[in-house]
C-alpha cells in the first residue's frame, strides 16, 4: 500500500521558516517526480515546486521562488520543503504528490498539512 505522509506544517509568524517533510513507503521512489502543491481556503490547488528522480532537478512557482527549496533523500524516501521568509498569502494546506516518469496524471497524494503564516 502506498503512503505519502506528509508533517511539519504549523503556525509562524510573517518572516519565519518552516521545513515539510514527505514520507513516502510502498513505492518505487526513484521512479517517481516529487511535487509539492498547496490549497488555500476558496483557492484552488496550486502547484508550488518539483524535485525530478535524482534530485538533480528543480523547478518552482514564479510565487515561491528564491524562498522555497525543494530536497529529497532517496535514501529514506523522504521529500523536504524548507520554507523561508514566510509570507500570509503561503497559507494552506500542503499536499506532497508522486507522478511516475512518463505519466501525466499524478499517481499518488498525501493527507496534507496545514500551514499557517499570521501577520
């Protein structure tokens, strides 16, 4: 069974940083691109960032770029966001997603985390 469980989400203020975490089990994890998307409340979701199979590649939203950093250990099957210098318009609900190379739609998506940025 596949899981993506994705933690570190929480309240900070304006300024501050974050770091999400991904797990991902049940799955060939070098065989997937990893994304990170976020949902805020009446928005729809957006994508945020991607990390391809080796880690060797990157790439962002106009949004977050230069404040966010995408990472993977693949390793341990573990997908990072460090988020710095925070903003009230990052919050929402944080998803990771697995999309296998060569496939379109997204294979697989985690619960969710919530991430709060207070002014």
């Amino acid at each position: 069974q596949v899981q993506l469980v994705e933690s570190g989400g929480g309240l900070v203020q304006a300024g501050g940083s974050l770091r999400l975490s991904c797990a991902a089990s049940g799955l060939s994890f070098t065989r997937y691109s990893m994304d990170w998307f976020r949902q805020a409340p009446g928005k729809e979701r957006e994508f945020v960032a991607r990390i391809r199979m080796s880690g060797g590649s990157t790439s962002y939203a106009d949004s977050v770029k230069g404040r966010f950093t995408i990472s993977r250990d693949n390793a341990k099957n573990m997908v990072y966001l460090q988020m710095n210098s925070l903003k009230p318009e990052d919050t929402a609900v944080y998803y990771c997603a697995a999309r296998r190379v060569g496939q379109i739609e997204y294979a697989y998506w985690g619960q969710g985390t919530q991430v709060t940025v207070s002014s």
